[in-house]
C-alpha cells in the first residue's frame, strides 16, 4: 500500500480502487483478531531491470525474457527512499511489527513477499511465519503482488487467507484468473 500504487495523478502505477480499500484494510488492522500485523515494501534501485526506461525502445507493460522467466516492464515505481515508495499515510503503521522490503536487487523483480521473481531468493519472511499460523493478506495487487505473496505462503503456512475487502487489482479480467488460481491451491477468498 505504497504512494505509487494509490495516489491518483501522483503514483506513477496506481492501481483501480487501491484508494478505497485503505479503510478496510485499517479495519483489519484494528479487529484485535491479529498477533502480529507485518508490511511488505517494494524497495526498488533506480535502475530496476523491471523499468521500461531500462530498455531502448520499450515501453510500459510491454514484456522481455529475463533469466528467470517472462518479465512486465512497469513505469519506474516504488524507488528507494522517494515518496512513491512510502507507505500511505492513510494505512495505519503503527501496529507494524516487521516490514519486509522486496525488489531490491536490480536484476530480479519481485512480486511475492516471500520470494523475489526468480522463485529461489528468499526475503526472509517465510522464516518469521509459523506453520499453523492463519495468515491474511491484503493489499495490491491482487493479480501481481497480493496474489504471488498468498501463493508462496502456502510453502509456509497452512491456513492462508485473502480477504476480499482488502484487496484491489490492476485489471478485473487478470485479478479475476488470480483469485481463480489462489482457490485452486488452496488460498481461502473470505468476501
């Protein structure tokens, strides 16, 4: 729930609807229902390979192999200490007891909080995730990060949940097909 991702004619990749579920996810935050309430940050290098101005003659959304796969080239986000990679004021942070930041390495995207895109460079997270843990994500985007990040934790953690009034996506038809695949694995969709 970074700037970039939410503030309207401002965030450099701002997603539909991200806005707007900033008070639900602070519901959750604030149900008493948690032990522990962790963030997850895309902490990106200005020359992220993942940034279209990173390659002559692309532009954004257009797609390159990388070694680990077929990689989205986004508008430049999230950068280390800018203001697009803030987490919203809006989200209240301060029942935060980790933060986990991502992206970091600027040869390997990342997605999940739990893997960069490479699927075998851990963040860490998996390690502070009991096994009988339930744990509950929100967030955006529900069909890149949000949905890679409840994938993974089902290396991790038994009882993963997404709940639906916390999460938004870049398009309706690819958030629609993730939460589809996150069913078929074994994710919980609590509406």
């Amino acid at each position: 729930m970074q700037n970039d991702f939410i503030v309207p004619e401002r965030g450099t990749l701002v997603v539909p609807g991200a806005l707007d579920i900033i008070s639900n996810i602070n519901t959750f935050i604030h149900s008493r229902e948690y032990d522990v309430i962790l963030a997850c940050q895309d902490w990106h290098p200005v020359n992220h390979k993942s940034f279209y101005t990173e390659w002559n003659g692309k532009n954004p959304f257009d797609q390159v192999e990388m070694p680990y796969g077929i990689q989205t080239l986004w508008p430049v986000h999230t950068v280390q200490g800018s203001w697009g990679a803030e987490i919203h004021n809006g989200i209240d942070q301060t029942k935060f007891k980790f933060l986990i930041r991502k992206g970091m390495n600027p040869e390997i995207d990342s997605y999940s909080a739990f893997f960069e895109n490479d699927k075998i460079t851990a963040t860490g997270l998996g390690s502070l995730i009991p096994r009988n843990a339930q744990l509950d994500c929100v967030g955006v985007a529900t069909d890149f990060c949000l949905g890679s990040t409840a994938l993974d934790a089902l290396k991790f953690c038994n009882n993963v949940r997404v709940l639906a009034k916390g999460i938004a996506g870049i398009t309706e038809e690819s958030s629609a097909f993730m939460l589809e695949e996150l069913k078929k694995s074994g994710v919980t969709i609590v509406t």
